[in-house]
DNA sequence: CAGAATCAAATTGTCAAACAATTGATTGTT
DNA sequence: AACAATCAATTGTTTGACAATTTGATTCTG
C-alpha cells in the first residue's frame, strides 16, 4: 500500500504535519477560531523539532488556513474562510493561469460571454439603483479622454464586478471572480491597444440601460455583440503578429 | 514611507520574502523552470537566516508556485501553472468556502443553475459521441439499486465534469469547476438523503437525450426542472430543521 | 579503452539551543 | 480605584551543526 509513496517520493516531514493538520481542520477537528497548541508542543507531539512544526504552519498560513499571533495570548488559530478570502485565492489563480499559459483569445471571449451572459436575467432582474449608479460612474470615468490604459482597464473591471453584484447570490460573484478580474483584464489588454475604448464605454452604457429596463434579452445581445467585436479584434492582432509583427 | 508598514502591522521576514519572490516570478523576472538561488545564498541577499528563507520557500511551495528537489543539481525551481494545478486549488477553496461557510440552499441552487445553463448550447454543439457515452455510463451506475451515497455522489460529480468538458472549452472547465466538485457534493448532499436519487438519474438521461439530439432548449429545460425539484427538497429539508430537527 | 563501482560535492532536510520581540496578564504603587 | 511597571507566554529569528539525497567525477577493474 505505502509502496506508492516510498517509490515515487517521500514527501517531507513539513509536507507531512501540514496536510495532518489540514486534514483536522476539514474534518471538523479543530473549529474556527480554535487555538492551535503551541509549536514547541505540536513538534514534540509530532515528534520533529520546532523550525519543521513552522514550515508545517506557514504552508497552512500561506494557504489562509491559520492566522498566526504573537504574545502571550498568541498562537496559531484555525482561520474562518471568508468570501473575500476566498475570492482573492482565487483571482490569484485564475490570474497566473491567465498571464503563463497563453491561450486563443476566441477561447477566452467565448467563456466571457458565456459565463458573464449566465449572470445578466438575474442582474437585470436585481440590480438596484446602486449597481446602476455605480455602473454609469465608471462608464463616465471611462469617457474620459486622457484617462491612462491602466485606469480604463481597472474602471472596466470595477465595472463588470458591479455587474456580477447585481445578481444578488455571492456564490456567483464569487465564481464570476476569475473572469471579472482575470479575464476581463486581459481581453482589455487586447482591445485597447486598438483604441476602441469609445466603443466598449458604449456597450457598458448600453447594457446599463438595458439593465434598467429589467431587458434581458437585450442585454445579451449588446454583450453579444460586444464580444463579437472584441473576437475579431483579437483575430486581427494575431494576424498582425503572424504576417509582421515587426512592422510598426 | 516605511511607516505605513510599521504602524498597521510588520509583517514577519518570511511573508515579505516570500511576497518578494512572488513578485519576482510573477513579474517574469524568474522564468518557469529556472533555478532560484540556494538557499544559503538568498538568506544572505535577503539579510535573514536560512530557516526564515525556508518558511518563505514553503510558502510558495504551497501555493504550487515553486518545487523543491534534493541533491547535487537540486534547489528550489519555479513552477509551470498546470490546469490541473489550478484546478485542484480552486477546488479546495470551493470546498473549503461551502463547508464552512453555509449558505442557502436557494443559492446554492440557483448558481448551479445559471453557470450549468450557460454551457448548455456549448456542449449540445460540441458534445463527441465519447461524452455522451461516458456520461450515459455514469447514468447506468447511478440507476444500481445499492450504490452507496458516497458513490453515487462521485457519478454524479463525474457526470457533471463530463457535462462541462464537452463545451470543449478549457477554460470555462476551468471556471466551472467550483460548481461540479464543490456546489454539485453539496447538492447531492441534500438530494440522496431524500432518496429521490432516481429521479435524478432519470433527470440526468433526458439531459443525455437532449444533447444527442443537440436540443439546447430542452436541455435547459430538464435543467431547470431539476433544479426546481432541488430548491424544493432544500425547503422541506430547512422547514423540517426549523420545526422539530429532533424529532427523529 | 570501456564500463562499473566508489567517492566527493552540492543542496535541501532536520535538529538543537538560545535570544529577541510582542502582547496580554499580574502586581505593585499612588 | 486607577495607573504604571514588571512578568510570563508565545511566536520570530539566528547560529551552527549534522543527516539524507542526488549528481557527477574519479578510480578501479576487466
């Protein structure tokens, strides 16, 4: 059975009182906000020493699992998992993924569309005058003339992280992280060099108004074409980079 | 301008180096595969000791941004970001978001039916005869009178990973995959304790059905009403919790 | 000369003991 | 009773050493 691990690789004591510790926590072992022992006695508990015990703790810290305190009420403590937590987790993957594994952009518009289109009868149906404020703030913020490329990007994302508030269901928002704040960046870094930033501040202020008359359908189809937009932009840039890219 | 860090909070050396480092790779400053300086070598650029590199080393090693191998040419190695890396991690911070952190059942309905049905018309264009096979498999195992919940689970949340390959899109498996291993269990969770466990098997055959026929309007449709029948389980489930949950 | 066994070197893994820094609790003082 | 100084517990960090592992060069043997 163990023949596994001792052929391949015998992962180290570290790796080891990590996922024993991780393993306690998932189980419901050790509850939120309950104190860790202290490290001098989880490492004669394991029976390591204590910069092993740490290297154990820091993979958990790393991880969001503990929260680490110094003092004499200090300790280690089992973390509670929180939305916001939780959705950086994972914009820091989706984004990794995102900048070293390049991948065809029809690939990454179509997921786009897909996945923003899920979100809009629930947007339409639920947004608030808030989202629509803040929405038409951003697409002001957008129209601005010298705003940098920096800016615009980051305008379009609070833009469409709005958008997937609006759904009222945090567990959609929070899958909707990985394209609000990975993939949208990326499309706008494709779209902007282009200089269409008059065009998508038009789609966004569109889709507002749909959003305000509650028009589902009609706020598909500007996302829609939107998105069509954007794939034959990408579709020129790489052509432009085939054919010669050194040009300009 | 170091007083910003001093007044919130000093963070310990091991988390700044490992930022520090983290920024590095992100940058692009250290490419995939490329070797990081010994350890020995960074304590002293960083001015630290070498355990305190090391828990910053675990840190990263943690969030799969670097691996670490022994010996002669061994060291500390930046890592490539593999799909299924990305995935695992995601999966675990969806898990670990839905165990402990509970929600209602509505929404937790709701977004697996908004994210599922908008992969719909993908997987009815593209679905090959070895998806609807696999997933017609996975329908005959669940249809075995004295499956396990636990195994029944499992199918189901193959059926689902099936279901979401045959969009042919990376990444939307990619961005789907906190619904089929972490929504989906959690669903399921509710569902087969009501033994209606064949109603989901017969649910997820019409689905089979309408996508052989790439019927994207009826797929919906057995989705929706599936989802239905869920949110009322969930219900009765919560009303019986609130009334007298001791009563059995 | 070719190949195999052996040894050396480099690197991470682990340990031990100690001191520093931080923070809450305790105790003494006014 | 209020307040300040001290204390104790705990994590943060350092130093130094040795063990384990892997690779590559060296040396021995046929």
């Amino acid at each position: 059975m163990t023949s596994d691990d001792a052929a391949e690789r015998q992962p180290s004591a570290g790796h080891q009182i990590a996922e024993a510790i991780r393993e306690l926590i998932l189980d419901g072992k050790l509850t939120v906000d309950q104190r860790l022992p202290g490290e001098q006695d989880l490492a004669t508990r394991f029976g390591v020493s204590r910069p092993t015990v740490r290297e154990a703790l820091k993979r958990l810290a790393a991880q969001n699992l503990i929260r680490t305190r110094r003092g004499a009420t200090g300790g280690n403590f089992v973390n509670r998992p929180t939305w916001s937590g939780a959705h950086d987790q994972l914009v820091a993957t989706a984004t990794l993924l995102m900048t070293m594994a390049p991948m065809p952009a029809e690939t990454v518009a179509e997921a786009r569309l897909s996945l923003l289109g899920a979100c809009m009868p629930m947007a339409a149906e639920r947004r608030g005058p808030e989202h629509l404020r803040a929405m038409r703030d951003e697409v002001a913020r957008q129209r601005v003339a010298d705003i940098s490329d920096e800016d615009f990007c980051a305008s379009d994302v609070r833009f469409h992280r709005v958008l997937v508030e609006a759904t009222d269901n945090p567990l959609i928002a929070f899958q909707m992280a990985g394209v609000v704040e990975a993939i949208q960046p990326l499309l706008n870094m494709i779209t902007y060099r282009e200089r269409d930033r008059t065009r998508i501040a038009d789609w966004n202020e569109r889709l507002c108004d749909r959003l305000e008359a509650r028009d589902v359908e009609g706020a598909l189809a500007e996302l829609s074409a939107s998105a069509d937009h954007t794939a034959q932009l990408a579709a020129r840039a790489q052509e432009m980079r085939a054919a010669g890219g050194s040009g300009s």
